[in-house]
C-alpha cells in the first residue's frame, strides 16, 4: 500500500471514529437533556420541549435531507434551548416573586420542588461543613431588649377573692463562661397575655466546649395564651380555614407566632389539621399537638401524645431530640433519621427546635452553626426533657414577637439577629406551615382557631 492509500484509509478511520464518537456523545446528551428536562418541568415541560425539538429539527434537517448525524445535534441543541427557557422562566417567577422568604430561601425550595433536592443535600454538605469556633464568641444574639415587649396587654377585672395566677419568670440559666457577657443567661419579659407576663428571652454560650455557638431562648407560658397552626401555601398547600397568615381579624390578639418543620417529604412523618390527614401520622415520630383548648403539647405519637381525634392539629417533625432529658441522637440513628442531613455528610447550620421544660413550659431555641449533636446537648443544658428539632439552615429558623399601636398598626420584631427572613410573613403570606400564639382574652368568640 503505497502512502497516498496508507494518509486515506487513516483519513476514513478517523472519520469512523468521529462520527461514532459524536453519534455517542450527542445520543448521551440528548438523554441527559432528556432526563432533566422531564426532572425539572415535569410531563407538560417534557411534552413542550419535545414538540418544539420536533418540529425545529424537521425544519431545520430532515425537509432539507441533512446528514443524521446533524439532526441528532439540531436536536440536542433544540431541546438543551427549551430546557434552559422553560426552566429558566418558571425559576424567575418564583424567586422573583416577594412570598416573605429570602431570595435564597425561594431559589433553594424552587430546587427542591423541581427534582434538584438531592443535588442541593450534596451541596449543603459541602458548604456547611465547617464546624463552629470553640473561642467564645465576643457577643449574643438577642435582637430584643426591655422596650420591646408586646404590647397585646388585657385590662384585669376588679379585684375579687379569686386568686389570678401571676407567671414568674424564668431562673436565670448559668453561662458556661467567665466572665459572663452583659445579659448573658438573663430573662428578659417580651410578651404579655391577660396583662402579664407570658414570654421571656435571653442569649448565651450553651456549650463550654464550643464557645463559638450562641443560642437564644424564649421560655412560653401558656396559661394566658392560646396556640393554633396555620398552613403554608406550599408546605402542606391546598385550600384551609387557617391558611397562609393570621387574618385579620386576630391581629389585636396576635403575640407571637414561631416557624414550623421540614418539608413534608423529609420530615419522616406525619401532619394532620383541620380534620384533614394530609400525611399519614406514624407511631413513634416526635409530634407537636395543639388541643382544642388552642394549648401546644410536645412528645411521642403512641405514649405522650394518641391519635384519638381529639386534637386539633398534629405535625411530626423527625424523632424525639430530647427525651426525658436524654438525647435522642443514638435512637434517630438506629432509625436512619439524619436531622437535615445525608447520611454520608454532617452539616453545620442555624437550627431551631421547640421544647418542654421541666416546669411544664414551653421552651423555644435557635442556635447558630451547629450539627444536630449540638443542638441536643443545648436543649438538655437549657432546660428540655422532651424536644422536636424544627426548620434548619439559613433563614428558616424565624421566631417573631408583635408589637401593637392605638391606630390599629401591627409591627413584628425577630428575636435573635441572625433571623433575616421578613416577619411581617406570619401576617401577610407565609410559604410554610407555622405556629401563632394569641392572647386567649382578646381572640373573638369565633374565630379560625375553632376550626
């Protein structure tokens, strides 16, 4: 074979070998555009982006008789263009869209709504992987001061031979460093219900071996307050009495209102409200259960808490974190319960969780990057014999105190600094399930909270 045909059968076999190589990756892009696109959009986004694939590509190659190597990448390119439009125009009307989430909160549950959760779990383990500083941390949290206490206040009756139970605050909790900073572990009176006292807040270094953690409480005492949750226009969605804010007409009685849990589908666990089982309630999973007498009660569904179609509203929220005084960590674990994380990956994010405490009270606590571990042995230093790990990471964790005027105006306040989202939510629309607290003398005689 002289070099002429020698230079022109490796010519052909290169050619071969390209037109395989691009068959290959143009067939696998075009499944993998494919596959995302049907992930993203769902059946109608699947069906648009094919139609217009379709009917480009006959345009284009098959009425002109071009090569089929061509027509598979007018394809690939066709159907790559339709995906990023479609995708591209349904992301920017959410986020876009002012719903009282932070922009990352509407990019992040955009995502998880879209077929995108798994990539954004790897993703938070990469980011938060960074455990907290164990130096003391310099300053607290607490956004709150004496001033800014509620001023939802009922004017008491005339003195009569009945005694009115007066809520005392809190003991003060003991910081785990000296010194103390300046109100570190200290009560502040926040709210008031039946012109008492009925919230108290305080900030500290719970951890002598992490110092670089800060929690802030917030202890509820119940006696004066009535509790009802409200559903989210997405978590659980749908049509409710007591849908996506507090109307209204219980703003003059609105004292406070705290976030919810997960997302149903990674709460591993129930949600039931309204006489309605959105999803199935499971034996054993930590429950928050408000009464019809409007009163939150926290413990296990099966011993503390029985589903006899008594309560008015039921949410799990994972297993027990705290149980009698104990961390429930070892028990999430032999039940594959990760808290917010993958199981191959443990991440380090603001957390919020609900608790009682051992006189009975109500016990409200977000920390600062920490991994559930963590937040455990916070909650038993504080305080908590049984507790539910609420919403993580970011601005999810939102405890908000309101404040009323003589016109009729409600302004809200967050109780911690690193709670960025928008509390004016609870009121105006509110993207996820969340719990009010009102005061019990102020709320009319009917009302959404008797549904």
């Amino acid at each position: 074979m002289d070099q002429s045909a020698s230079e022109q059968h490796l010519t052909t076999r290169y050619q071969r070998w390209k037109s395989i190589v691009s068959w290959a990756v143009g067939a696998a892009l075009f499944v993998l555009v494919f596959r995302v696109l049907h992930l993203t959009s769902g059946t109608g986004g699947l069906a648009t982006g094919v139609a217009v694939t379709i009917a480009v590509t006959w345009t284009l190659t098959l009425r002109r008789n071009a090569p089929r190597r061509r027509q598979l990448w007018i394809a690939v390119w066709t159907l790559s263009l339709a995906t990023l439009l479609w995708d591209g125009v349904t992301f920017a009307r959410y986020v876009l869209k002012d719903n009282g989430d932070t922009a990352t909160q509407r990019m992040t549950s955009w995502g998880r709504d879209h077929g995108l959760g798994g990539a954004i779990d790897w993703m938070e383990t990469v980011v938060y992987s960074d455990p907290p500083s164990k130096k003391p941390a310099e300053q607290l949290t607490l956004a709150v001061s004496t001033t800014i206490a509620a001023s939802t206040t009922t004017v008491l009756s005339e003195v009569t031979t009945t005694t009115i139970y007066t809520p005392a605050a809190p003991t003060p909790l003991m910081p785990s460093f000296s010194p103390a900073l300046a109100g570190e572990g200290q009560w502040q009176a926040v709210a008031q219900a039946h012109g008492m006292d009925a919230m108290w807040a305080t900030s500290l270094r719970p951890l002598a071996d992490t110092g670089g953690i800060v929690a802030t409480v917030v202890v509820i005492d119940q006696t004066y307050l009535r509790v009802g949750m409200f559903n989210g226009r997405e978590t659980p969605g749908g049509t409710w009495v007591r849908d996506d804010h507090v109307p209204e007409e219980l703003w003059p009685s609105l004292v406070a209102a705290m976030n919810g849990g997960f997302r149903l589908e990674h709460s591993f666990g129930g949600f039931a409200t309204e006489g309605k089982v959105v999803q199935k309630l499971l034996p054993g999973r930590a429950t928050l259960a408000i009464t019809r007498a409007g009163k939150l009660v926290i413990g296990e569904l099966g011993r503390e808490i029985i589903d006899d179609g008594s309560w008015q509203s039921l949410r799990q929220n994972l297993v027990l974190l705290v149980d009698n005084g104990q961390s429930g960590i070892d028990n999430a674990k032999r039940q594959h319960v990760y808290w917010g994380a993958m199981s191959t990956g443990e991440i380090f994010v603001n957390r919020s969780a609900v608790c009682e405490l051992k006189d009975g009270r109500i016990g409200y606590v977000m920390v600062g990057k920490s991994n559930a571990p963590q937040l455990a042995q916070i909650l038993i230093n504080v305080g908590c014999m049984k507790a539910v790990q609420l919403d993580i990471n970011g601005s999810w964790p939102n405890f908000a105190l309101f404040t009323h005027f003589p016109n009729g105006a409600l302004a809200a306040a967050t109780v911690d600094q690193r709670m960025s989202s928008d509390p004016m939510h609870y009121v105006k629309a509110s993207s996820r399930e969340f719990f009010a607290f009102f005061d019990a003398a102020l709320v009319p005689a009917q009302s959404v909270l008797d549904t």
